[in-house]
C-alpha cells in the first residue's frame, strides 16, 4: 500500500538519492514544509522568515519497505546532532526534523530516535525533532533530482560540505 514520509535533512539535493535508490520508494520529492506561507518560493524559503525547512516527500509501499526502515536509512543521511542545520548550510531552512503522518508513524519515529540515542554511536544527544506532518509544497523544477541532473556539481557539493565525511565516519565502517 502507498505511504508517504516526509524529512528535512538539510539540503534537500542531498536528501532525494538515498531513498530514491532503496527497492519499495515510489517517487521523492523535494519540497517545503512546516511554515506558514502557502506555495512559498526556493527564495523566500531561504530568509529563514517562512518556518519552512527544506525537506523531501518519499512516496513508498510499505508491502516493500517498511517506515521504520526509511527512518533508519534517513539518521545515515544526516548529522542528527546538529539542530542548526546540515553541515555548511545553516539556518532555520535546513534543520532537521521527521514529519509524521499518523500516530504509527509517530511512535515508530520515537522508538527508532530513542534506539539511535541508546545505541552510543554519537557522543552528543539525537536533536532532530518528531513533528506532526504539515502541507507539502513542490520545490521548483530545477531542484527535482539535482544529483541526475547535474551529478559533478551534486558530487562537489556532497563532499565540500562534510556530508560524505560524516556519513562515512558515523556509519559506513560500523
């Protein structure tokens, strides 16, 4: 059956790949959400005035992949203990924060932060926030699947921000 998941992670071209390429995601999306402003602009999402955070929407069946799967995949994205945002992108616009849908989704996303933070990988505490789901608004074309789109600069971007250096110190060789 389709689901939907929703989470900030940052930049938003950093967040499309890893749940795009797992068997059972439908679609991503990249997008806004958690602010006030109705079909706000990649610009206006930027001054930090809006409350959006840039995120992305996964369209899933979880006959196939499970929501407690997408959001132990989504922590290896991110460094969960930054609530400034990601990396050398700062601000509201980039914090992080998981977007339940229902309750379910709710208690699964607890559980797996509350594992996270047992589990003694990360010396500071787990931050990122278990919010209730609020509209999605589409991010403009340009952004959708910027890692196919423009693969050298998407490449330049991961590495030169720490992402790729996080994520290899933090879970690739536990």
């Amino acid at each position: 059956m389709k689901q939907i998941a929703i989470f900030a992670g940052g930049c938003f071209w950093c967040m499309v790949e890893p749940f795009e390429e797992r068997a059972g995601v439908i679609s991503v999306r990249s997008g806004y959400t958690g602010g006030k402003l109705e079909n706000p602009s990649y610009a206006q999402v930027c001054t930090n005035t809006t409350g959006h955070v840039e995120a992305v929407e996964v369209i899933f069946d979880d006959e196939q992949l499970s929501y407690r799967e997408l959001v132990d995949l989504y922590w290896q994205t991110l460094d969960p203990t930054d609530a400034g945002g990601q990396f050398y992108d700062r601000g509201a616009s980039y914090a992080p924060a998981i977007f339940y849908t229902d309750d379910k989704q709710r208690d699964i996303a607890e559980q797996s932060k509350a594992d996270l933070a047992a589990s003694g990988r990360f010396s500071k505490p787990i931050v990122v926030p278990i919010l209730p789901a609020q509209p999605f608004y589409e991010a403009e074309a340009y952004h959708q699947g910027y890692y196919k789109k423009n693969p050298a600069h998407y490449t330049r971007y991961a590495l030169g921000s720490g992402r790729k250096a996080f994520i290899a110190k933090h879970w690739e060789d536990k």
